[in-house]
C-alpha cells in the first residue's frame, strides 16, 4: 500500500535498507521497530546480490509517469467512468490521483523532494509491475475528501489469472487493499494495513472495467475502520466486499493531506 | 486459485469465454451460473479484440515448465528449505506440488488432457507472470495429503513492493489465498473462495525466504475452512494469520484427489 515518504526526505536513507515501519500488530500499540527484525541483515546482503539491480528506467531528468490515465488497452466503459469522474474534478469534490511505478507521494507537488524513490531502487509498486498496457491492473483513483470516499474504475488484464478466464482471489485482494489504503492515507495519514476481511460474492472476470469504492467508516484512536466492494460497471453484480483496519504509525499528519 | 480443470476436458471450450463457475457467496448455496453475468458479451469481446493475444509461449511439443524449483535467484534459506522437504517425499509424507505459468490441474498424468490450457490461452497464473526470475514470487508447495498440511516456501522479488522495501500487502494476501485454495483444492476438491481474512502483524520484507504454512481445520458441508501463517524462515517473526473459507462448488471429488 502507498504511504507518505515525508519521513524519508528528512532522513535519506539507502533503499537497500526497508524504511517501512513495522506492520501494525493486530492489537494497537504493539509496533516494533523494522530494524529489530532478525531479517534486517539478510535483507541487505540479499539487495546487495545483485538480484536487485537497477531496473527502473527513469533518467534523472525525466519526471515520473503516471499510469493512472487512459491507454488503447482501456475499455469504453472504462474510459467512460475515468471520463465522468474527470469532468467531476471541476467543482472540485474529486480529484485524481496519480499512481506511478514506485511508492511516492501521492500529491505531485511533493515529488521533487523524493527523487531517490524514482531511481535506483529495482522495486516496483506491486500493481505497476507489469510492462505490457493492458495485461496486469489498469486502474485510476478518484478521491473524494470531502465525503471521505474513494472510487477506482479498475480493469482486470489476462495477467492476473486465478480460475480459468477470471482475475485471482489475490488480484482482488490486491486491489481492495490499495483502494482502502490509499483512502486511509489520504485522509488520514499514514497506515500500515493491521486486518484485511474480504466476502468474495461472485467472480470477477478478466477484460471488462469493475468500479471499486471506499469509504471511511469511524477512526478509534490509531484505528482506521474502511470499507469497500466491487462492483460490475453497470452496478448489477458485487463481486466482493471488504473491510480494513489500518493503523496510523505516526501521529503527525500529513503535510499535504487533502482538506 | 488453482482449480481442477476436469469439467473442461470432458467439454472444451473456448477460451475467450471463462469456464470459471460463480465465485462462492458467502451465504452458502446462492451459486449463480457465471453465463448469467451481465459481463458475458463484454468479456468475450474484450478477448477477441486483439489485446488477449497468444502472449503463451510454450509450443504444442514442448512439456510445460515447472516453475517450483530453484533457480539462481534464490537465497541460500530458501533452498535449504526446499532442501528439506524434498528429502521428506522419501517416505510419502509430504508431496512436491509443481507449478505452471496457467491454470491446470495439479497432477502432472493430467496434463496430457488438458493440452488447450497451456497455449494460445493468452493469460497467466497471477503469480507466475513475471518473466525474469527472482523478480516476482518465488515460491514451491509441498502437499502432506495425511495430515491435511500445505507448506510453501516463498521468496518476495522487487517487483511485489508496497512501502519501502517490503512486501504489498495484496502480495501477502495473494500467496495466503493461494496455499489456503490449493490445500483445499488437494484435500477436498474443486473450491472457490468465499472469505478470506487476513491478519497482517509484521512487514514481510522483500529477499528472505519466509514460510507459509497451512492446514485444514474442518468441513461443514460445502464449507471447507483452512487457516494459514507467514513465518520468518527461523520462525521467531510471525508475519501475518489467515483464515479461509472454501466453498466446494462440485460434490464429485476429483478423480486425482490425494489419498
């Protein structure tokens, strides 16, 4: 799941080493530190192997991509929400919000402070892992901050196969916890994913555009309570249902968090 | 999840049109016939538009690879432990699962029914869909059908990132759903997945190996529920708990069930 790097800016650190605070225990308050992990020097000869190349593509100069907008491997109904939810952009209870290959800011104005997340790191976001268009997630996030409320207009490409012609458990549980992620982020702060339930209700197949909604349900101390579903494009069928419990692991606020 | 593909082979099909039944709902018994979804037209002309092409590129003579062995990528643990449970097939115990790119049956004297699952298919396992190795997952499954036991060594590449340095929570849940399915699968039959709740305690940091371990708890008539834990490789860190519930979505056992 995305989060802010605001910590990082302050303290640029190797990428070799994880800057990722612990995932948040189940029961709240129960946070080790990552760095106490038995795995921290494994990790670090393992990202010094050389397994772990370079294999991100962005020169220096060149800004990040954002594949969060309309290519040819788009569906109509796909483009037809991006478009919809675009034109909603104008009265300004929506925004679009960027999505590149790296774990970054999600407001652009802030990119420039981390350039060491676009290079150097040979990761990739887990949903921007493919390099085809079309074949993995397509997907764009419409935030509602006002409302609380995420929409994803999302299409499922032949990459993410579980049962024969439809996307995987995993896939679906992929796109439920960034959905519910990012909301939590956004609205307020960073969070680390603590409880993924998800209800699969029928199977979502791979090719045609679904709708994935969020909301944030109540905040009890560091407890983030959202929900989500999917749902087919024309609203008919529920593909799925889920309910996150994220865990702020800071309690300062981000700097750019919508208001 | 991987599924049998029995039904197929007595009436194939097309692929373009996806053979999977419904996803489970919750409430057991509501099986919608997938035919019936109102993404029936859409997906079949998602798939003829050009952009599912034959991206499969095992030819008709060539056996399909089993990507659950080691490879150079793999870290001296994970070898260790693939080690280990390769000598514990001696004895019958426990049984190497292979794993292939798509969707087929789990025993290789099937394969030669399922010819058509292997090529100009277009898709791929969600797992299995990164091309350069290390990359993605990394992973083997070994079966103990006795003690209704699954353990799969599992090794997160660079390109399954979610905060800095570790694991996405989706690729977290993607392994869970598929060594809790595949257990199911063995065990009981042909599944779908109807819950999947997931308590996430840790960050799984990318590089080390790490297991997953899972077992089946009980049958409730169609309800098969099986329970699943990530583990650090020396077993102090405890990642993340899962619980499943399986539906069983055709009475008739398959033919190659564990005995």
């Amino acid at each position: 799941m995305l989060r802010s790097c605001s910590r990082l800016v302050k303290r640029p650190i190797h990428w070799t080493v994880p800057p990722c605070g612990s995932r948040a225990a189940s029961s709240v308050g129960v946070l080790k530190p990552f760095s106490g992990s038995p795995f921290w020097g494994t990790t670090v000869r393992w990202c010094q192997s050389g397994l772990a190349k370079n294999h991100c593509s962005l020169p220096d100069s060149e800004p990040p991509k954002d594949y969060a907008l309309p290519n040819s491997s788009w569906s109509p109904e796909m483009v037809d929400e991006f478009n919809k939810f675009t034109k909603l952009e104008k009265d300004g209870t929506w925004r679009k919000l960027p999505s590149y290959r790296n774990v970054i800011e999600v407001v652009p104005e802030k990119l420039k402070q981390v350039p060491y997340m676009l290079k150097d790191r040979g990761t990739r976001l887990f949903l921007r892992n493919i390099d085809e268009e079309g074949m993995g997630f397509e997907y764009a996030m419409f935030l509602n901050p006002t409302e609380k409320r995420l929409v994803s207009m999302v299409q499922f490409g032949p990459y993410l196969e579980g049962p024969p012609g439809c996307a995987h458990g995993g896939s679906i549980a992929t796109i439920l916890d960034s959905v519910l992620g990012v909301l939590a982020l956004c609205v307020v702060g960073r969070v680390m994913t603590a409880n993924l339930n998800i209800n699969y209700k029928s199977p979502v197949p791979l090719g045609p555009a679904v709708l994935v909604e969020s909301k944030l349900d109540r905040t009890e101390g560091r407890k983030v309570f959202v929900t989500g579903e999917i749902r087919s494009h024309d609203g008919q069928t529920l593909h799925a249902e889920a309910e996150g419990l994220f865990i702020l692991w800071e309690n300062l606020p981000l700097n750019n968090k919508p208001k």
